[in-house]
C-alpha cells in the first residue's frame, strides 16, 4: 500500500501511530477499532502499512553495540571488593581458546 493522504487505511495508520505513542498497546487499538465498526481486514492492513511507516522513520544502525560484564567479587575474610570488567567482543581462534 502506497502512501495517499485520504486513503482510510492511511488514515487508521495515523490514528494508530499516535495512539501507539501515547501508550496504548497494539491489541487494545485492534480490538477498540474492530468494536468502532471497521473490518477486521481493514484494521489489520493499516496496522501493517503503520508498522511499516514506524520501521521507516527508524535511524539506520551503524554501530555494533559492544557488550561487556562487569563481574564484582567479594572477599569474605576482610569485605574489599574487587571489580572486573570483561570484553566479550575480542574474538579469539579455537586454539587461542584451547591453549590460552
């Protein structure tokens, strides 16, 4: 479905943007749009063609997010705590993992 300004599904589209941005979740804007007289098809299209227009307005990813853990230990004895950060990012060869 093409963009078009007066076309109903473009309109139900809108409708459900804005509501899905105030908070209301996707079921309750089906079943209130289904109860309000539109078709079940006829919701279903725009809630596709409003997904699709959301996907559209999304920035691109360039970056790979890089997750790293940070691991605290504890000594029981004397209560100091030790903190670590560990990288999983740094990619290592099978043998570099096997021996070290």
């Amino acid at each position: 479905m093409e963009y078009k300004p007066n076309n109903p599904a473009q309109k139900l589209a809108e409708y459900i943007k804005k509501n899905l941005k105030k908070g209301y979740t996707l079921d309750s804007l089906k079943f209130s749009l289904i109860n309000q007289g539109y078709t079940k098809i006829s919701v279903e299209n725009a809630i596709n063609l409003a997904n699709k227009q959301l996907s559209e307005e999304l920035p691109e990813v360039r970056e790979k997010p890089r997750i790293t853990y940070k691991v605290i230990t504890e000594d029981l004895d004397s209560g100091e705590s030790n903190e670590e950060f560990i990288n999983l990012n740094s990619k290592k060869s099978f043998w570099q993992k096997l021996f070290g």
